[in-house]
C-alpha cells in the first residue's frame, strides 16, 4: 500500500462482477458449438441413466411429414414439446422424448413421380408389376429416409433434445407390421367392412380423401333450378313440376329423389308472365315453400301469383319424373319425394335434389327412405355415374360413353372444371326443364396437397363402423365420446371441437388407390366378406415383420398367405392401401406400448388446433376400436403462425419466415423466447419487430445472469442462518418460494407465458433494478467478514440455481452455458432437478411490509429522477431527501428500515406530516410527499456516499468509517 492515499486505486478493493461469461451471447456460434457438446457427451442417454426408477412422464410426438425442409411451424409445435419434456424431466419424472415421422402418402409419391419419371419424360412404372411396384415403394422410402435425416438435424439445431438415433417410422417394417396388425384386430371384430358411400375424391390425384385432407377455397360454381315434372299425386298437382336448386348442376343424372321437410310451408304457384329465354311460361304450375317463392320468380324473371297450400302430407307418396327423362334412352324411373332432416327454406327452393352417390346427406336420406321405396317398388341402387377420372359412366346415359364426343367430364386432370355441367344444363334446356341458371361463389372443399377442387362420388371402399355394436354395449361412437369426456383438453375449447366433429362424422373410411403405403391387408369374396383365418393373418404379420409391407405386394404373395385356401378363387386379395391418417393413428402402438422406455396411454399429445380433424382424431378412433378407451390422458393445441400483421404466411405474399434465418441470424434461444412468450394456443404473429422485441427482451436476461455470474465470483459459499439474515434477503427468499409454486403450476399448465413474464419481471423488475441495485454497495464494499453481504451472497447464490434450472426447459442454450461458467465441473443444467424451495422461507407478514416500504420507495425514485433529469443531481448517492408521510402503516413500514440504503442514497429524513404543495406526488400515493435535498458531508472516494465520518481512520482520510474498517480488514488478510 502507498502512503498516499491521493494516489490509491481503491477500485482494486471492491467486490466488482467478474465473469468470462460474454455479454453478448454470440447465440448462431455458440449454439452449434452445445449441441455438438451434447452429443459426444450422450447427455440423452445420461438423461435416461439418471432418471431411470422415477415416474414416466410421456409426451408422444406426433409426427411431422417427412417432405421437405422444417417451417416455422414445426419449430413451434416441437419447441412446445421440448419445454414439456424438459420440465418434467427436472421435477422427478423420467420424460422420454420419442421424435417420429410420418412416411407414407401421397405427397412422397407424387413427388417421386414427378422428380423421377415425369421431369424426365419417363413413363411412370406399370405397378400391377410387382417388381415394378416393389421398386417404385423402394424409391418412396429413400426419400422419406432421406427427408427424416434433414429434419432431425434441424430440430436438434432448435435445441430439441430426444432418441433422434432410435426415433419411430411409420415406414419402420415393425410400425408397418403392427399397422396391419392393428387393422386385422378392427377387421377380426366385425367392424371393417366394404361398402358404397359418396365419399370425398380427388380426381386430380385419384384417390379417396380423408376429412383431414380437405380445406375449403373460395370456388365459383355454376347454379342452377331445375324442374321435377310431378308424375302422379292428386289433381291439383297433376301437371305442376317441383323445383329443386343446386350448385353441383353435374350431379343431376345422379338424382333418384327430391328431399322435402314437414317443418316447412309450401305453397303451389302459377306462372302469369315469363321473361325469359327459356324455362317455365305462362299457365306452368310450380311447388315453391312460401319463403324463397317470390325470390326464385324473380331470378327466373317471372310474374306469379300463389294458388294453394301445399301440405307435408300432399308430398308424401308424391312421384316425379327426372328431369333429364329420355335423354340417351334413360332416367325413365320414378323419382320420389322423401322427407329429410336436412332441408330447410333458408336458401333455394324448399326442395333438396337427392343424389345418393354424390353427398352424405343425400345418401342418408335416401338409405332412411329406401325400404319404404322398394316395399312401393321403387329401386333403392345407387349408381356409379362419374368414374375415377371424373368421366360420366354408363349409368349416366346420354352423357356418358354413349355420348356423341365422348363422355362429359366434372374436373380434368389438372383441377380444372369440365364440360358436365354445361353438357346437363344443355339437356335440361332441351327437356324444357330448367327453370333458371347462375353463379355463386362460396367456400367449395380442395384437397389440401393439390389445392384443387375435389368431388363427392359414390365408390366402393373399406370402412369401419362408428355405431355398430362391439358386443359391449358400446359403439366405436360412444366409446370415442367417452374418450374425449376422460380427457383434459387445453385450451379446454378443443374438448368440444372433438366432441363436435365425433358425433356428426360419417363411418371411417380407410381405404386409398395409391402405392406407397400400408395395404389394406385382407382376403375379401366378391361381396366384402373378409376372410378370418388367423394362419392367414399370422403368416401376413410375420412377413410383414421381416420384410415390410412389400410383402404384400411381392409376386406369389396370395398363394404365400392363402397357404391352402390359395386354391379357392373366390378369395381376392385387395389391393388398396391405408389412409395415412390410420398409420398415424396407430404411432400409440409401435411407440407407447412397444418401447420399454415409455408407456401406454400418453400423458399428453401436443399439436396444432387442426389436428383435432387429423393425429387427435385418427388415434383416438384406432385406440377406441382396439383398446376402449384414447391412447392420452390430455390433449393440448397451439395455433398457426401469421405474418406480423395478421396474415396468412404465404409464398406469393413474400411474407414467410424462416426458422433456418432466425437461427442463423439470431440464435435458436430466440425462436425459443418468442414461443415462450406468445399465448401459443391461438394463432400467433412473427416478424421483425416481434423478433427484435425478443432479442431486447433475452439481453436483459442474459446480463441479469451475467451480473449474478461476476458477482458469485467472490462467493466462498457461506451460510448465514434464516432467523440472521437482513430482511431485504428474507423477503427476496418469500419470492422465490412464491416463483416456485408459479414456475411448477406454470409448467403442469403447459402456461408458459405465464413463467416467462414472472421470471422476465423478476429479472428485471426485483432484482436488477431492485434487489442487486440496493446490495451492488453491500456487495462491493462491504467487509469480508459482513453477515449482510455474506446473506446477499447466499440468497443470489440461491437465485441463480433457481432461474437457471427454472428457465432451462425454455432456454436449454443459455441455461447451459451459464451453469457450466458456474459450475465448470459440471456435467449439463440439463441432468439437474429444480432446487428444493423451503416452505420456512414463506413470510406473508414481511412481503406486505415490503411492499409498503416499497410503495414508498417509488415516490422517492419518482423524485429522484426529475433531479437527474434537470442535472441538479449527479447519481441519487447525491441526495438525501425529505420524505412526509401521513399513512401510519407507511410510517411503521418504512420507520424501522435502513431507508436511504434502500433508496440509494446518502440519506434520507422521515416527516409524519403532510408535505408542501409543491412537492412530489405520485397520484396513487397520495398519503407521500418527496422534497429533494442534497446531501451533506464529503463523498467518500471508494464507495461515493456523502457522509458526515469521512477521514474517522486517519489511516484512509478520504473514506467513510464503513469502508475505512473493509478497508483495515482486508489489510489484515494481505488482500491489500
């Protein structure tokens, strides 16, 4: 030490932060770097290891699309996932991720099609083949094989941790084996059957459509009213003509009923003028409900007036003739009128035209009314009228192949629309049975892979039941239904979507006429009855176990499974394979139940609000129709992410954003930041600013954890007891014992926001700019041997283990390389549990003191601030202020405190009485009133309060008498 002290640095006495820790976080660089780390160090399998005897927690992945590069919302939907797992896993519970993939489907085909034949001018293989089939599945896999690799790099650069070296596949031949196996067991219990419903078909990809596979797109359809001439009846309708409208003019040669309701007024009209270049004229009887009369005369540009009630009961047994009657020689059979719940006097005419082949609500009309109609005779076969390739067929004659020119066609190959529709409006002009034509837009169903319009046409495929009777008592129906009620749903709306969408939805049907994927397994005879033989089915399921499902379509492949039966022709093998929603539906299988590292049902499932039409859907039907009961106990949905105002994200709009550029430019623990602090359950909005916004929001954090870490450098790790320490480090303990109970109900209520917002305020708001900014003087220049700054160490110390292990689910990166700058001998955060918060730490009675004190401390920093601002002072160490209080508990709070340390400042003086007018105020303080002063006394140069003991210790002249006994202790110690 010099002996003059004028030249003495006393900065090289304090207890300033030291860390090595950056303060910028370099996140693209350092990433990379820990998730290198964590693989050569195996911490999934370490995680495994430490875990192994606790409870499992599972969360089952459902699987993305093997297709192409990860979007933004994958990086959404898996960092959600990750935080949950994560969670658990350091609250005692052994929560295994298992990431999975969805390999099967159409889009992988069409895509091997394309890159592979069509780019090149190739013909398309000939898959009745087997080698070629084989070969063209081989091509399929390699894709998807290789679309799984990209995407599991992608998702661990996110920082998602799991068995990315043993994930499941839904291309796996084991998932593909027990797939099949899963529908043997539907098939062996009655509930898959072959049967002819209108189901939803894409004409642009030949093949059948899940509900799960359609969106709706605004589409301009032709409209059209057409005339069904009654056939009989009383003699007041003899010669009138019911009227029907529809969108779908194309469906017309498919009608085989007009559906009418008894909730609805009718009334029968006659034509007094007409307008019109074709259509009804003068004299003509129409039948209209009362409600949409006078708006259909008027499309048909028609004078009316109205003769009769037309009753329900004047309907009923009615019979028309088809509008198209003698076109081609055909339609020359009775089209009656059926009553249907469906029909209503909202739009159109009062009337529905009924074409079994071409709707569910037609074809549910119809079958509710078909054995009435063949007890009068009345045939209830519903024809095949458009083909596969959207072609009229021969039960469309005139308009079919017998057609001069060939048959009409709905949508041509590329989405397009067709002549069919102008081809029946023609007929109908020539039958003098159009009343009247026009366009609508509205919301029309497309295939969600081509974007183009799909049709309903009636085609035999392979279902299964949802209310047919398991021999129970139950019903795939009322199981699923009881499923969804055992379940917990968050957001809890998702429980009534489910609900909604299981009690209206149609039989399920499974079957696609496509080639890559899981056969519809089965020996069926011509009538649908499927074979049960269970050497059959074994023989299937071991193949399939060793080989894959190619086995199926292998040469020889009947007679190897057929065994003796292989001589019995009337048992045909089918060729349709499985709707991928089924494969995906089955994950619970091949994952849950096989693996011994996981169980069966799921704790929770985590995906997007449209996978209650999709993954929710689809593995509750197959778990309900095998096991009785859903394969999870909860069920959680995000929402989709929109560009930053508010719309959709969209190629053409040139307002995507890349989970690849955000990381590259700004780090994964941004992306992670920006999920955690959305309320991810609706839709959320991403952009620059929001991504700005998080990455302000992360460097406040970061340099909170950055000051802890310089700070706990000088940490020698002692203890002081509860009962000893300041109240200041009692209270900062009440908090975090309060953050416990937050951060662990947060987190079993999948409420991040919620945590992130808590722990982000207490970071900045209660220990940056309340807390640390107190202590930094205690910290710093207090003595070694002080109990207040021993007691901040220790309660810092506390803080930090708690906000790192708190915050490491949710920012895996950071959290690491903050506790291994810590704890350098560590092995990850990651292996670590979240710290025990004592109950003893609880004082409700000192909170409430403190936050009068602090209420208190508010108005104070409110005054201060204005002198700084005008200049008068320097740093609140500069003042000493005169605070009135005229609220007894605020002078009882505030009375036995240390106030101008709390405060900051060099001094502070109580008044109980009122303050001057002009003094500070804050409106919702009205009982406080600050008058600034400066304060008196020297600045003492190592710690620059003002006091009046400056020079006590001759030996340090320039310090108070605090810093001048730190000073002689350290002297004592040789640290000087």
């Amino acid at each position: 030490m010099t002996d003059t002290n004028d030249t003495f640095d006393y900065s090289q006495t304090l207890n300033l932060p030291e860390t090595d820790f950056p303060m910028r976080g370099g996140l693209p660089k350092m990433e990379p770097e820990l998730v290198k780390r964590w693989q050569e160090m195996r911490l999934y399998d370490k995680l495994r290891a430490s875990a192994a005897g606790r409870p499992k927690y599972v969360l089952h992945d459902g699987p993305p699309y093997a297709n192409g590069n990860i979007h933004i919302g994958h990086a959404l939907n898996k960092i959600l996932k990750d935080v949950i797992t994560r969670s658990f896993q350091m609250r005692g519970f052994d929560s295994n991720y298992v990431p999975g993939w969805d390999c099967h489907g159409l889009p992988i085909e069409w895509k091997i099609e394309e890159e592979n034949y069509r780019s090149k001018g190739k013909e398309k293989p000939d898959l009745k083949d087997p080698a070629a089939m084989i070969e063209f599945r081989k091509e399929c896999r390699n894709w998807a094989q290789h679309w799984v690799e990209v995407q599991s790099e992608e998702f661990k650069r996110l920082g998602i941790e799991g068995d990315f070296d043993k994930p499941y596949k839904t291309m796996d031949f084991k998932s593909e084996a027990r797939i099949a196996g899963e529908l043997l067991k539907i098939a062996r219990s009655g509930q898959l059957y072959r049967g002819s419903k209108p189901i939803m078909w894409s004409v642009v990809e030949r093949t059948a459509l899940a509900e799960a596979e359609v969106e709706y797109q605004t589409y301009e359809s032709d409209t059209i009213w057409v005339k069904f001439p009654v056939a009989g009846g009383s003699e007041e309708l003899a010669d009138a003509s019911v009227v029907i409208w529809t969108t779908t003019p194309w469906t017309i040669p498919g009608n085989r009923a007009v559906s009418f309701s008894d909730r609805i007024a009718y009334g029968l009209y006659e034509v007094t003028a007409a307008e019109n270049d074709f259509g009804p004229q003068a004299g003509e009887k129409l039948i209209f409900a009362d409600a949409l009369a006078e708006e259909c005369f008027a499309k048909a540009k028609l004078e009316f007036k109205r003769l009769s009630d037309v009753k329900a009961s004047d309907l009923q047994g009615l019979v028309a003739s088809h509008p198209l009657k003698g076109l081609g020689g055909g339609y020359e059979f009775p089209v009656p009128l059926i009553a249907g719940d469906h029909v209503t006097d909202d739009a159109g005419t009062g009337f529905v035209h009924t074409a079994p082949g071409h709707g569910r609500e037609d074809f549910e009309a119809w079958m509710d009314a078909a054995r009435e109609l063949e007890a009068r005779g009345i045939s209830s076969v519903i024809p095949f009228t458009v083909d596969d390739a959207g072609f009229y067929t021969k039960d469309a004659p005139g308009l079919g192949p017998d057609r001069e020119g060939g048959p009409a066609r709905v949508i041509d190959d590329k989405g397009k629309k067709g002549d069919a529709n102008q081809a029946v409006i023609t007929a109908l002009i020539n039958a003098g049975n159009l009343f009247a034509r026009g366009r609508l837009k509205h919301d029309y169903p497309h295939s969600w892979r081509s974007k183009k319009p799909i049709i309903f046409r009636n085609t035999p495929q392979w279902f299964v039941y949802m209310d047919k009777d398991f021999g129970d008592g139950t019903t795939l129906r009322s199981r699923a239904l009881k499923g969804i009620e055992d379940t917990r749903f968050v957001p809890s709306a998702g429980q009534n979507r489910l609900r909604g969408m299981i009690e209206d939805r149609p039989d399920w049907v499974l079957s696609r006429q496509r080639a890559w994927g899981v056969p519809i397994c089965v020996f069926a005879d011509a009538d649908g009855n499927v074979l049960m033989d269970e050497a059959v089915d074994a023989r299937i399921l071991e193949a399939f176990e060793a080989e894959g499902a190619d086995a199926w379509f292998a040469e020889g492949a009947r007679e190897r499974f057929l065994g003796d039966l292989a001589n019995d022709p009337k048992w045909i093998q089918v060729t349709d394979i499985l709707d991928v929603w089924f494969d995906s539906g089955c994950t619970h299988v091949f994952t849950l139940e096989d693996r011994p590292d996981l169980k069966w049902p799921a704790d929770v499932y985590l995906e997007g609000s449209d996978q209650h039409r999709g993954w929710f859907h689809s593995s509750l039907l197959e778990s309900c129709a095998t096991r009785g009961r859903a394969p999870y106990d909860a069920v959680i949905t995000h929402g989709f992410t929109m560009a930053e105002d508010g719309r959709k994200m969209s190629k053409s709009l040139n307002n995507q954003v890349f989970p690849q550029d955000i990381m590259k430019e700004s780090g994964a623990e941004i992306l992670r930041l920006w999920v955690m602090n959305t309320d991810y359950w609706e839709d959320q909005r991403l952009g620059k600013t929001v991504i700005k916004t998080n990455i302000d929001a992360y460097r406040k954090l970061r340099n909170t954890i950055r000051w802890m870490l310089g700070t706990l450098a000088h940490d020698a790790g002692e203890s002081v007891a509860l009962s000893e320490m300041p109240e200041l480090e009692r209270l900062m303990l009440h908090r975090l014992f309060e953050l416990d109970q937050l951060v662990r109900t947060g987190y079993d209520n999948f409420d991040f926001k919620r945590i992130s917002r808590a722990l982000s305020d207490f970071a900045n708001i209660e220990l940056s700019a309340f807390y640390f900014d107190i202590r930094k003087d205690a910290l710093y220049c207090d003595a070694p041997s002080s109990k207040r700054r021993k007691a901040s160490l220790q309660v810092i110390r506390t803080i930090f283990d708690c906000l790192v292990t708190w915050l490491a689910p949710m920012l895996p990166f950071t959290m690491e390389e903050a506790w291994l700058s810590r704890h350098p001998d560590a092995e990850s955060v990651h292996l670590e549990q979240f710290p025990d918060v004592s109950a003893d730490w609880r004082n409700d009675t000192l909170a409430a003191k403190w936050k009068k004190i602090r209420t208190v401390r508010r108005v104070v920093t409110g005054a201060l601030e204005i002198e700084r601002r005008e200049k008068r002072i320097g740093s609140s160490l500069e003042a000493a202020p005169v605070v009135y209080i005229t609220d007894p508990a605020l002078v009882d709070a505030v009375g036995d405190s240390d106030f101008a340390e709390i405060c900051i400042t060099s001094g502070v003086r109580i008044e109980t009485v009122a303050g001057p007018d002009d003094a500070f105020r804050i409106d919702d303080v009205g009982a406080v009133a600050v008058v600034p002063a400066l304060a008196k006394g020297v600045k003492c140069a190592r710690s620059w309060r003002i006091t009046d003991d400056v020079g006590s210790d001759p030996e340090f002249p320039d310090v108070s008498a605090r810093d001048a006994a730190a000073l002689q202790e350290l002297k004592a110690l040789g640290r000087l």
